[in-house]
C-alpha cells in the first residue's frame, strides 16, 4: 500500500523508513516503523507480529521504534536472544576510516554494511555513537521465522 507525505506539512515524517519489503529469502523491516506501527501494518507477516507480542514486547515498549531497540540492545535483554534465533541481520550506516595505497589516512567515508544482530550487540552505545551508527533496516531470514515456534 503506498504512503504519501504531505509536503505542505511543518512536521516531519518518516514514512519513506517505515516499509515491509521481502524477497525470496527474507522480510525487511523500516527500522523508523514503532512495534505498535509493525503489528498494525497489514503487509507484515502474522508470525513476525506474534513474536512481537509474545516475545519482544516483553523488554520493549510497543511504542518504540525498531531503530532504537536495536541501538539500545544487549545481549542480556530477552529480545536479543529472540532475534538471535530468527537469524536477523540489521542495515546500518557507519563511518570508517579510508586509507590510500600506501596506508596513509584519507579522512573518513559513511558506508552502508549489512551485520549480524550478534556484531551490533558487541558494540557498546560509546561506539555506536563515535562510529556516527545509523540503524536503517531489520532483515529476518524467512526460513527462521517459518520454524520459530510461537
């Protein structure tokens, strides 16, 4: 279903980051999409949402957004442990150092890379932000989610 932004609006809307997407392996989650927005939105998979409710909503506020639940998350937290098990990887954009030929530094260059859950959690929240890290998108592999029992 297309969404539309209301360009004579003053606020600011982020509905191009909240999208449902699949392919033939996996669904892609918006990460600007809330949890409540997820369970709500029709083209998300009755499963994903499930384990939602059932599991994820147990350390996280419906109302929080995708992004800064995985921010925010350590592997203490029992939706890590859910996410772990559905094999998720998580799109974020991070700064990295660029070298010339000769291992001189260059500056540095904002780069899209794809990660394991496991990887983002390693990371603490001080390096997140010195790594200027930004969580654009939540992959759940559909072979995981199909034998996920609810």
């Amino acid at each position: 279903m297309p969404r539309f932004i209301d360009t004579l609006s003053d606020k600011t809307t982020y509905a191009d980051y909240k999208y449902v997407m699949q392919d033939s392996a996996s669904y892609s989650f918006g990460a600007k999409y809330t949890y409540a927005e997820l369970i709500g939105d029709q083209m998300a998979p009755f499963k994903f949402k499930a384990i939602i409710e059932h599991y994820i909503a147990k350390d996280t506020d419906p109302e929080t957004s995708i992004e800064s639940h995985l921010y925010y998350l350590t592997p203490d937290m029992f939706s890590a442990r859910t996410l772990r098990e559905l094999k998720c990887k998580v799109k974020i954009g991070i700064t990295e150092p660029v070298r010339s030929l000769f291992g001189k530094s260059k500056g540095y260059a904002y780069k899209v890379r794809v990660i394991g859950i496991e990887e983002l959690m390693e990371m603490d929240v001080e390096t997140k932000k010195r790594k200027n890290i930004a969580v654009m998108e939540l992959t759940v592999s559909k072979l995981a989610l199909m034998s996920f029992s609810v």
